[in-house]
C-alpha cells in the first residue's frame, strides 16, 4: 500500500524531472532542436505579448497560454510515463529494456499519433522524435531504478534450499 501511496508517485515525480531536465539540456545543446525551440519560444512569446498588449483584459489571454503549455507539457512529459508506469504495475512488468523502450517509443509517437496525417516525416520531423524518444526513455530509466525493479508489488516464491528438495 505505500508503494502506491509514496513510492509510485514519488518515482514518477523525479522521473517526469529527469526528463524534463534531458529535454531541456537537448534543446540547448541539440543545433535542430536549439532552432526549433528557439524559433518555437520567440513566435509564441512576441505573439503572446502582442495579443496581451491589443486586449482590453489581458487576463484569458495569459491563462489560455498557460493552460496551454501545460497541456504540452503534460502531454510529452507526463503521460507517457505515467502510462507506462500504470500498464506495467497491472502486468508486472520488471525489465529496464522494457520501461526505456516503451516510455521512449511512446513519447517519440505522442506527435504522430496527434497529428493523425500518415505521411512520411521529414528529416527535422524525425530528428525531433528521436529526441522525444530519447527525453522518454530516460524517464523510463529513472522509474525503473526507483521504483520499477519492484513493479506490481509480487515478491518471488522463496526457493527452497537444496538440502529440502531432495
């Protein structure tokens, strides 16, 4: 029971900042994502400042770009580890190969899958999900040796010792 109290959540916090943090350090170290992200942060501020400053009440327009940086935020930080994290709790799941790959394999796919156009990405497309692959993977690593290792709360059976087989 504290597993799921203390430790699950607590896993998933430092996790999700791990990758937080990886993400960060990518899109300042990374040229392509350095461009993306700089061009990316500099639209969306000077575009936010102009919407603020030609508005009679500021207000909805700064909490609408909060929420939606926070749901960006939550959808490429948070919920693939914390699906992750969930599936593999209910099955089980034990392995580090398993938690990096598929944290990582399903934040590299969040974009895809919410663009929904079957198309053939391009090279920067690509780049950028190989970094959400590598932002997700880490985060799986990070679960999995705080708390992944113990997944699904089962102990193994006790073997006996040879002397009692026998």
């Amino acid at each position: 029971m504290i597993r799921w109290l203390l430790l699950i959540p607590f896993a998933l916090l430092i996790a999700i900042g791990a990758s937080g943090t990886f993400f960060l350090i990518a899109s300042i170290v990374d040229p392509v994502m350095a461009m993306l992200t700089g061009d990316t942060v500099f639209v969306g501020f000077w575009s936010l400042m102009d919407a603020v400053f030609s508005a009679e009440d500021p207000g909805p327009i700064v909490a609408d770009a909060f929420l939606a940086v926070g749901r960006i935020v939550f959808t490429l930080l948070v919920f693939p580890p914390l699906m992750i994290a969930i599936v593999s709790e209910v099955l089980g799941m034990r392995s580090l190969v398993w938690y990096a790959l598929a944290t990582g394999i399903l934040t590299a796919a969040v974009p895809w899958i919410l663009r929904g156009a079957a198309r053939v990405g391009s090279p920067a497309e690509l780049h950028v999900s190989l970094v959400l692959g590598l932002t997700g993977a880490v985060a799986g690593f990070v679960y999995w040796a705080i708390a992944g290792r113990d997944a699904g709360g089962r102990d193994a059976a006790p073997s006996l010792p040879r002397a009692a087989k026998e």
